[in-house]
C-alpha cells in the first residue's frame, strides 16, 4: 500500500490523494459509527486513528527515496560511495532519486579513480628511486668511482622523477579520463637500451638479449613508451632464472610495429593471461605490487596497441609478451587515464577523520526532531509480532467486552493487553517489570469480582501506573508524572515504527507469510462463506449454528471496540518496546550557604504542628462541652470541618521534607540537623495522620458510613505509610526508593481496599450503625452497587430490603451480563439474593410501595436519588 501511488508522476497530486483519503476514511468511519449507534466518545478517536494509519502507510511511500538519499549522503560523507536509492516512484522525487543514484555513481568513479592514480604513481616512482638510490650508494661507497658517466646515471634517473612528478600536473586531465599523447619519432632500439640500464640499476640481475635493428624508428610518445618498456622488462625479469637471459625482439610491418619479450620462467597460464593485467592480479612471489602490467597494457591502449601474452614458441618455455601499435597513432585518446576500477577490487569504504566541524551525524527528522532525546527510536526497532499481538488483543475485546458490563471478559481482554505488552517489553527481564507486571494482573481481577465501576476503575489506572513507571525505569515524581504520559504519546512516537512494521509483511520470513496466510485465509472464509450462506439454505443453518446472529448494528460497534482496544495495546506495548528516557540526568540542588536558610522553615512547620497538636489535646481534654462553648459546633461538626485541610497538610509535608533534604548540606552537622528536624516533623504528621483518621471515624459513626469516605480514610492511611517510609528512608539512605515504594504501596493499598469490597463492607456497617441507633439512610443504600446486594438481604427486614433493592435489577443486572463474558460474581451473588426477595413494583402515578419504608426513617417519598 505504501507504494500505491508510486505511478503517479506529479508530487502536488499525491499529497491531495494523501489528504482525500484520509478526509473520506475519517467521514465513512464516523458516519457508519453514527448509523450503528456508536457513542461520539468511540467514533471519533477510532476514526482519527485509523485516519492518520491511512497517512502513514500512503505517506511511507512517499518519503522513501528521500530517506533513502539521506541515508546515502550520510554514508557518503564518511567515504562511501557504493549506496544507492532504490525506488519505483515516476514524481519528481523520483527523478531526483534517480539523477542522485547518477551523481553516487560518478563520484564513485572519481573515488576509484583518485586511488588507482595514487597507487599508480607510487608503483611508477619507486623504481627510479631504487635506482638512483643505487647508484649513490655505490659513489659513496667507492664502489664505483664519481666518473661523469655514473654521475651521468644519476642524473638521469632525478630527470626522470622529475618528468613523472610533472605528470601530477595532469591529475585533473586524467581523472577526467582524457590524455594528450605527444609522439615524436623515436629510435626504439636506444630507447629499449636505456631501459635495460634503469632496471638493472633497479637491481635486476637478470641479463637481456635485444635484438633490435638500430635503423627501427617508431612514432610514440617517449615518455609513456618508456613507462611501458619499464614495467614489461622489470616484470620479465622478476620471474626469470638469473641464469638464462631475457629476449627482447621488435620489429615492423606495413602498418605497425611489434615488440616481443620472451623470457625462462614459469610462464602465464592461459586462464590467467587476462587476470594478470588487472591491478594487483599478478602473483605477489615474484615481488611486484600488481600495478605494472596494467599500467602498461593502459600505455599500449593510449597508443591505440594491445599488450596481450601468446603461446610460447613451439618446444619453448616461459612467458611471451606481444606488444602491437600501429603506425598512425591517435592524437588524444578518450582510453581511462588509469586502468578501469571494475578490473580491480572495489574500494573499501574508509571513514575519514573528521573536519574541525566534529562529527557527521544523521539529522533529527519527523517524530525525532519531535521528541527529540526524550524519546530516541533505536534502528530496526520494527516488530511485527507485536503488532500481531496487539492485533488479537482487539479481536478479543471486540468479541467479549462488546455489550457486556465489567466482569470475566474485561479482566481477560486487561490481562492479554498486559501480557502483550511485558512480552514487548525491552526491560521485561528486571525484576521490578516483572512484580510490577504480577502486581498489574491482580488488580484488574477486581472487575470480575465487584460489581462497583469506580473501584474497579481506580484498580485498573493503578495497575497502568505501576506497568508504565516500572518499563520506563521511573524513580522519580516528575519521571513517573512523564511515564504516565508516554501511553497516549506513544500513538504519536510510534507512527513510524508502525509504518516499518507493517511494511515487514512484504519482506519474507516465516512472521509475514503466517500474517498473509492468516489474512487471506479469514478473507477467503468470509466471502465465500457469504456467498454460500446466500446461496443454500441448508449450508446457512449450519453457519447460523456456529456464527452468531449479528445485527449490523452490532458487527459495527464490535469493529469499533476492537480498532479502539488495538490501539491502546498497541500504544501500550510500544511504550513498553522502546521506553522513553523519562528520567534526565539531573544536577544535585545546590546546597544554601546559610543553614538558617533551609532550617528555620523546618522548625516553624514543627512549630505550627506542635501547637496544632495541643489544640487537639485541649479538646480530647476539655470534652464535647469545652468545644461546643468555644466554637460553637457540635463534636461531629467540628472533626468533618478539618479532615480534608489534614489530608492536605499531611501531603504538604512531604513536599517539605523533600525541599529541605535538596537544599541542605553535607557537612556532618547539616545532616545532624535535618534529621532532627525532619524526623521531628515526619513524627508530628503521623500523629496528624492518626487525628485525621479518628475524626473521620467519628464522623462516620455520627452521620453513616459511605464508600467515598472509606476511600479517603485508605488514601490518609496510604500517606501516613509513606511518612514512615520517609523516616526509615532517611535513616538508611535509600532516598532514591521513596517514590518507587510509594507507588508499589499505593497499588497495594488499592488492591486491598478492593479485597475489601467495598459497598458490601460500607452496607455492613450502615447495618450494625441501623441495629445500634434506629437510623438507617434508605436512599444511601439505594445507589450502593450490586456487590452490597446480599449483605442488604441477608441483614435488613424482608420489607426494607426489598425497598433498598428495588431498583437494582434494571439499572446494575443487565440480561447481556448473564452471558459467560458478562460474567461477574459481584452481580451474580446479587441475583442469588434477589431470588429470595419479592422486589415491589417500581413507583408509577399511583404512588410509590416503599414510601411507607422512606418516612419510617425520616426520608421523603420519591424517586431514589444519586
């Protein structure tokens, strides 16, 4: 599908092709949402998703080639030439993919062409250098006397570097691949004389016969001549014996002239006569480099020749080197100023240091320059599987979680997505993920077991926070503030992985055709099972009896459920696959010059909590009649007053702490002084932890019991635990932990407080508060859920039961629930209690049948309310 719009040949025309078909995916997604009875709160999400997928699959496509170039610059960048763009694209991203791949190859060739010409010259100068080299060593040795001929002879061969170092002139000519030949009439005799001189004084011991007519004269170009007879001899007599010569003939015809060198060596065997012209094709034992035989077969070349080796002459042995040139030689010659690259090994791509600019590095783009190093994506970070996991989990929710409330199907469908995800997870291996991912688990069990939406809902965001804060490698408060947001980001950071993972299915391997079989299988049974469905009525019975009847009503919000809960697995595991560095490498506070500065803030809060505290005393002491005369308010009035003020100030300690722990210093002393003080302040919270939670009870026992106060006393609770685990922290210097066993304890807490069940405990004790006094508030009991179902029942008169559940079964016992799915043992207890109580009919215009029960108790008649 990326490559969809790969035959279209204009760019302006592809991004509205991209922009239509996202806009009509959006609208025909939203509208068949609407016409199913899809709520607003499902359509739209979906359909914006699936929406910008459309994008990043068309869009995929579209910006390939330019990945591609920028991958290949950057590799060029470092010296490597060989990348190119591969792309089926006719726009004109295409066509600049394609002059690019021009423009790599050419200066591939440059490349080649600069390293061939380097390694040409150095073969070239070495041996005029051995050369003279020899002949100054023996003038200063005295092994030769300093007579002008051997001075003669070293000149010659410093005129000759400097001839082959005035070629280095013509280096922008010969990487252009155009050379100008200078002939001039050359007498090839003296020519071949003076050439057997130069490497003999090279150090060739090897004797040569010349057999020349002195009268032979040649057009050539006598500096490229002599590069050639150079190289041809020095070859021949590297591998000849020392003791048979090497046999130099040359003669001419009507139209050319020949040149033949015959030596006693092993000889070139036919399969390699055309490898040893190559460069560094011929055999290192003889002790070349490889360069020469191809530098002069590219001389005969220049020349409009050929150097080729022939069969030795009948009952002959050794190597025979023809050389043939005709007579008219081309004035400039298009023939490569070097051997052809293909004729050697490719170059290898060397990094080059680099430049004063620091490194070459591959530039941020889209989601990366987005998210910059907060959230980096590693290379070839793809993974289908997860995707395919994620695939199955929403297939899963769209066929159980569909029209059923919280119970059996929504604790399996959480379980799958968590299990996905810790298989995804990059750091499932530590020990943390792993608690964290068993401690995620129990938590969503609450929703087969309690009936209550909101406790089962605060299990789940806990077992989200847990899962998230541990594969992120959170340890922090604002790291934990940033793991929780990396869930819904990650739609956005992981687009392109997405993209890469889907592109995969095309790739081969046994992931990709299990995928395309699995689709192609599912699409091959649906339609062709539609058609025969329609077609016999016989074969139809039999899908009805496996298939469910499904209205298209249904089918549509089934779909919806499972793109929803596809892309929150998938979000999920990808947060989990490639964690984002939610913790920066932070700088340790500064520590306040002056110790007053942090301290004397500590010690007013100690001051304000001591006198706090002996107001408490004072009214523990003075009794309800002490308070009543001071303040006005009765005792139940005057502990609801504070609870919520306590509960703050017990959070704002910690903030306290944590300040004064950052700012204080090292010294022995400074920590002598903040344990004091802080230790101080921890031990008067938990008092304050302790006064809040007994005003709390008081209140309850005074006005009755409800689940948002038990939920508050659990969370004061939960805080005085993480006082103490302060104090301890403190002590031990484990500072770093507090957050992590904060978290871990407040999951806990959570999951306790639904072991508790808590309308069924808050029933309880409404019932023994209705045994006790007489009161009992009716239309409270009303809106507990399900779960409060038989402990009502099993406590309260039959007649006022039977009011307090009244309107139960309508609103909390669907007939949907009692599928296997549906299935939760909060309302299933409740139906077994209901079994055993007859409900009265719900109030109509005569008149409700419980208000008699309502104005027992002191409430008005009427609908229930909350």
């Amino acid at each position: 599908m990326s490559r969809a719009l790969d035959p279209v040949t204009s760019i302006k025309v592809k991004l509205g092709a991209l922009v239509a078909a996202s806009v009509v995916v959006a609208a025909l997604l939203a509208t068949l949402g609407s016409a199913a009875g899809v709520p607003a709160l499902l359509t739209v999400p979906v359909a914006v998703a699936l929406a910008l997928g459309v994008t990043q699959l068309l869009a995929a496509g579209m910006v390939a080639p330019l990945r591609q170039m920028t991958d290949v610059a950057q590799r060029m960048a470092r010296g490597d030439y060989s990348g190119r763009v591969r792309t089926t694209a006719t726009d004109e991203v295409g066509r600049l993919a394609v002059a690019f791949n021009q423009m790599a190859a050419d200066l591939e060739q440059v490349e080649a062409e600069r390293r061939d010409l380097i390694a040409t010259v150095s073969h070239e100068l070495r041996t005029p250098l051995a050369a003279m080299t020899a002949v100054l060593e023996n003038l200063a040795d005295g092994v030769v006397p300093a007579d002008p001929a051997h001075l003669a002879g070293a000149l010659a061969q410093a005129e000759r570097l400097r001839d082959l170092v005035a070629d280095l002139l013509e280096l922008s000519r010969l990487e252009a691949g155009v050379i100008r030949l200078e002939p001039r009439d050359v007498e090839l005799a003296t020519v071949v004389a003076d050439c057997v001189r130069e490497v003999a004084h090279a150090g060739r011991t090897t004797s040569y016969d010349v057999t020349i007519a002195s009268d032979l004269v040649v057009s050539a170009d006598p500096a490229r001549l002599r590069q050639l007879l150079v190289n041809v001899l020095d070859n021949a007599g590297r591998h000849s014996p020392s003791d048979s010569p090497v046999h130099v003939t040359a003669g001419a015809a009507v139209d050319h002239w020949w040149l033949e060198v015959v030596d006693r060596g092993p000889g070139v065997p036919a399969d390699d006569r055309e490898r040893v012209f190559q460069r560094f094709g011929t055999d290192a034992t003889g002790g070349g480099t490889g360069l020469g035989l191809a530098v002069a077969r590219w001389v005969a070349e220049l020349h409009g020749g050929t150097l080729r080796f022939t069969d030795p002459a009948p009952g002959g042995t050794g190597a025979r080197l023809h050389l043939h040139v005709p007579l008219a030689l081309p004035q400039e010659s298009v023939v490569p100023a070097v051997p052809p690259a293909t004729h050697a090994p490719a170059p290898t791509a060397t990094p080059r240091p680099d430049g004063p600019r620091g490194p070459v590095g591959p530039p941020q783009q889209g989601m990366d320059a987005l998210f910059g190093s907060f959230w980096p994506e590693p290379p070839g970070s793809a993974a289908l599987r997860v995707v395919v996991a994620s695939i199955l989990v929403g297939v899963l929710a769209g066929a159980t979680v569909t029209f059923v409330g919280p119970g059996l199907a929504w604790t399996l469908v959480l379980a799958a997505a968590g299990g996905a995800a810790y298989v995804a997870a990059r750091h499932r291996r530590d020990t943390f993920v792993a608690a964290a991912t068993a401690l995620g688990l129990l938590l969503v069990v609450p929703l087969t077991l309690l009936d209550n939406a909101a406790i089962a809902l605060l299990c789940v965001v806990a077992a989200i926070a847990v899962f998230l804060v541990a594969v992120t490698r959170a340890v922090t408060l604002p790291g934990f503030v940033l793991a929780g947001l990396t869930w819904p980001l990650s739609s956005l950071r992981g687009l392109p992985w997405f993209g890469r993972s889907l592109r995969l299915v095309g790739t081969g391997g046994r992931t990709p055709a299990v995928a395309r079989t699995v689709a192609l299988s599912l699409l091959g049974l649906v339609v062709f099972g539609a058609l025969f469905a329609s077609a016999d009525a016989l074969f139809a019975s039999w899908v009805d009896a496996v298939v469910p009847n499904l209205t298209f009503g249904d089918l549509v919000a089934r779909v919806f459920v499972a793109c929803a809960v596809f892309g929150l697995c998938l979000a999920g595991s990808y947060a989990a696959l490639n964690p984002a560095r939610v913790e920066a490498p932070g700088r340790p506070a500064d520590p306040l010059p002056n110790r007053f500065e942090w301290l004397v803030p500590v010690l007013i809060v100690d001051a304000v909590f001591v006198v706090f505290l002996a107001a408490q005393a004072t009214v523990f002491f003075g009794g309800h009649a002490y308070l009543e005369e001071t303040t006005g308010l009765t005792y139940a009035d005057y502990v609801h007053q504070g609870f919520g003020q306590l509960t703050v100030a017990t959070a704002l300690t910690l903030l306290v702490v944590w300040a004064a722990a950052r700012r204080a210093g090292d010294t022995p002393t400074d920590r002598l002084w903040l344990r004091l003080s802080s230790g101080l302040l921890c031990v008067l919270t938990l008092v304050v932890v302790a006064s809040a939670l007994y005003r709390m009870h008081v209140y309850q026992e005074a006005y009755g019991f409800t689940t948002l106060r038990l939920v508050v006393d659990v969370f004061e609770g939960w805080l005085g635990v993480v006082v103490l685990t302060v104090m301890v922290a403190g002590v031990l210097g484990l500072g770093r932990w507090i957050p992590r066993i904060a978290l871990v304890t407040g999951a806990v807490a959570t999951l306790g407080l639904a072991v508790v069940n808590p309308d069924a405990w808050v029933a309880e004790r409404n019932i023994d508060r209705y045994e006790q006094t007489g009161d009992l508030d009716v239309r409270y009991l009303q809106s507990l859920s399900a779960d409060a179902a038989p402990v009502v029942v099993e406590r309260l008169p039959e007649r006022v039961a039977a009011c307090v559940l009244q309107y139960l079964p309508a609103n909390q016992l669907d007939e949907e629930d009692r599928t296997v799915w549906g299935w939760n043992l909060g309302r299933e207890r409740a139906r077994d209690a209901l079994a055993d109580v007859d409900l009265p009919p719900p109030p109509d215009a005569s008149g409700d049948p419980c208000t008699p029960v309502y104005e027992e108790f002191g409430e008005p008649a009427g609908t229930r309310v909350g």
